[in-house]
C-alpha cells in the first residue's frame, strides 16, 4: 500500500475519527437520530475537512507558529460559513434538522486535529487524501449510526418505511427511545462491543490487540 492509498486507509478503517479514535462525539450522539441526518452531517465535515487541509497545507509556510491554531480557526469558520450557507438555500431540510450543529463544525477536533498534526506539516496532495479518508471515516460512521437508530427507532430507512421496501409482510413496532439521547449511546457501544468481538480497529481494543501481537511476535522467536 503506498502512502496515497494509506491515508484513505488510514482514515475510513485503521483509525476512523469516530468508532476508532472516539473523536467528534457530540455530533455523533446528537444529529444521527436518522440515516439522512448522519449522512449529511459527515457530507459537510468531510467538505470542510478537504478544504481545511487543502488550505492549510498550501499555507503551512505563510502562517506563523504563534498564530497556527488562531489562523487554522479562521480558515475553518470561513468555510463553514460558506456549507451553513450552501445548505441553507438548496438543503433546508438538512440546514434545519442538523440546526446548531453546523457551525460547531469551526471547532470539530477532528479538523482542528488533523489541521495540527497532518496538513501543517505535509504536502497538499497528502493532505487533501487524508482529509478525505478522515471525512469519508466520519460520515460511514455517522451514517451507519443513524440507520441502525432510525431502523429500530423509527421503523425506517432515510425516510422510507421498512414494511414497504422490504418484499416480506410485515408489522414493526419502533423502540423509540432509540431516537432520543441514549439511543445513540445504545448503538455506540454495540458497534463498538461488535469491533471487539470481530478483532476489528476500535478505542477499547487497540493496546490489548498491540499486547497480542507483541506476545505472539515473541512466541514465534522462541
């Protein structure tokens, strides 16, 4: 795998800003109520995380050490202003369900993270790969959070009833309270107990993997 690659790699599986990295939460457990709703969610970060990394990395050299974090602030609200607007007049659905949440992107440690630890100090195209793989890792995140929620909470898939796309016949009754606030904490930690059990890249799994590998790494020596 060379480096282009494993930075979409890097960001969508080995460590994925939300079920691997446990970072950007708060959006995560509020706005993934519904499929739509995650899914556009991680859309607007992974724009603003592109565009972030685009800008901040072809200015790497320009902006001074004292004023990094002011300046990567400044680059980010400007373009989130530009999503909040974009989506105000052509998605107002999406503008009005994610609500606040949209100009929280500016302070998203997630951008603010990768603008400190990666784009300051890469090239542009590298850069721009990695935001890409850390975006694309948020929205699968959100998206797949938001449908396991709407599935059982709500008996529907981005807006669709289950009992009319499904071919079976057949009466569901929602758990609701997977649409309200612990439903997102419920389906967190059983995506994450899912990572676990399959050995999968996860926040609770990773130093035990590491341990494992060493030890095994030991045995095959001896």
């Amino acid at each position: 795998m060379n480096r282009y690659t494993e930075r979409i790699y890097n960001g969508v599986i080995k460590e994925n800003p939300t079920l691997v990295l446990m970072l950007g939460i708060c959006p995560t457990l509020a706005v993934t109520t519904s499929a739509f709703n995650g899914f556009g969610m991680g859309i607007s970060t992974l724009v603003v995380l592109v565009m972030s990394s685009l800008f901040i990395s072809l200015l790497r050299n320009v902006i001074s050490d004292r004023i990094r974090i002011p300046g990567y602030i400044v680059i980010v609200a400007s373009l989130v202003t530009v999503v909040q607007m974009l989506l105000q007049a052509y998605i107002p659905v999406l503008y009005e369900a994610l609500g606040i949440y949209i100009p929280l992107i500016v302070v998203n440690c997630i951008i603010l993270g990768r603008a400190e630890s990666y784009a300051s100090k890469n090239t542009i195209i590298l850069s721009i790969l990695d935001g890409t793989g850390m975006g694309l890792g948020f929205t699968a995140a959100l998206t797949i959070i938001g449908m396991v929620r709407e599935i059982i909470g709500a008996g529907t898939i981005f807006g669709f009833p289950l009992n009319q796309i499904s071919p079976f016949s057949f009466e569901y009754e929602p758990v609701s309270i997977f649409v309200l606030a612990p439903g997102a904490f419920f389906v967190l930690a059983g995506l994450t107990a899912v990572q676990n059990k399959l050995m999968l890249p996860s926040a609770t799994n990773g130093k035990a993997r590491k341990t494992k590998g060493r030890a095994k790494k030991g045995e095959n020596e001896e």
